[in-house]
C-alpha cells in the first residue's frame, strides 16, 4: 500500500481537483437544488462509483486504450455527448417539480438518480485520461497490489470528493429550501437541470477539461 507521505501528497493533489468547479460539480449542485439533498448525495454516489470503475480500468490497462485507439476516445466522447442531450430531453418532458419537495418529485426514483450520476462520470473520457495521468505518479511496484494500490487512492479522492461535494449539496439544499418558501417556479428546476445536461454535453464535445 502507499505509504502516509505518498497518499498526503495525493490528497493535496484531490483537494485541488474536487474543489474546482467542473462539470461534476454543477451536476451536483443543479439536483441538490431541483430535487434536494438525498437527490445530490445520490448524484455524487454514482460518481463515486464511475471513479473506482476508471481506478479498475487503469490499473487493469484497459484506459490506456484511450491513447493507443485515438478513435476510441472520439466514440466514448460523443456517446457521452448523446447521453447528456437525451438526459436534457427527458428532463425537459418530465412534469414540473418546483423547489418544494412534493409528491411530482418521486417521478425521479434514486436508482434513476445514482444511473445518471455514474453514467455521466463512466461516459467522460477525461475522467479516463486524468486517472490514467494522476494514479501511476503515486503508485509503486514494490509496494503490493497495482490493483489495491489504485482502490486506495480513488477511495482517497472520493473521500476528499465528499467533503466538498457535500458542502455544495448541503449550500445548494439551504438555497432551494429559501427559494420554495418564496414561490414555486413551474417548470424553471426542468429548465435549469436541462440546460447543465445540454452544457456538459457542449463541454464534453468540444474536449473542455473536467
């Protein structure tokens, strides 16, 4: 495993990354506000769960063929460019939810919710590149398991991930709760949540960093 100093240097390196806003991020914060607290920690669950697949993948070699196969990564970005825009289609159709928890909301089920969350992370082929880049810099061959080595360190960053995401979540949820105390908006959650999956979709097209 890696020792204390190797994963103090990767944490250092986590915090950076998690606590620059990205298309993660927005995600997050746009289902924290259109659906609630549980519906953002259910988004950053599944994007917890897309990390560890792209820990899997590189230590098994197989993100690598991202850069061996340039026209690999071309069809895993535009599948997760398609996804994205049918993902604000849906939102789109869906009936109004306002920021008031109510019963219109269970349209939205957690499995659904956790799927997007993954989905958007598993489809992003930087998510890919960057552990590919990022993990073998604090991994070492005499120090055990590649396999156990990469889990640890993707455990590390989405620990670190879920300190700051569950600050976005638990600041997004106090301003949707002051906002439904207002007034209730009609469609405006389908309309906002619509338009951050149309721009992760944009960002995702024109190769924009994560």
């Amino acid at each position: 495993m890696p020792d204390f100093s190797t994963l103090m240097l990767f944490a250092a390196a986590s915090v950076v990354l998690t606590a620059t806003p990205g298309p993660d991020m927005l995600l997050i914060a746009s289902r924290s506000i259109s659906q609630g607290r549980s519906a953002g920690f259910l988004t950053y669950l599944g994007i917890a769960l897309g990390t560890y697949c792209h820990a899997l993948a590189a230590a098994l070699g197989l993100a690598q063929l991202f850069v061996a196969v340039p026209i690999a990564y071309e069809v895993v970005r535009w599948v997760g460019c398609a996804y994205l825009l049918y993902l604000a289609w849906k939102t789109l159709r869906s009936k109004p939810a306002g920021f008031v928890p109510d019963a219109s909301l269970k349209q939205f089920s957690s499995r659904r919710i956790l799927g997007e969350g993954l989905a958007t992370n598993l489809l992003n082929p930087k998510m890919a590149l960057f552990v590919l880049a990022l993990f073998p810099q604090f991994i070492r061959p005499e120090a055990g398991s590649m396999i156990g080595q990469t889990l640890m360190l993707a455990t590390v960053l989405n620990g670190i991930g879920f300190i700051v995401n569950g600050a976005v979540i638990l600041l997004s949820n106090h301003l949707r709760q002051r906002a439904g105390g207002l007034v209730r908006l009609g469609k405006l959650p389908q309309y906002f949540l619509a338009g951050v999956f149309a721009g992760l979709a944009c960002r995702v097209a024109l190769g924009s960093r994560n």
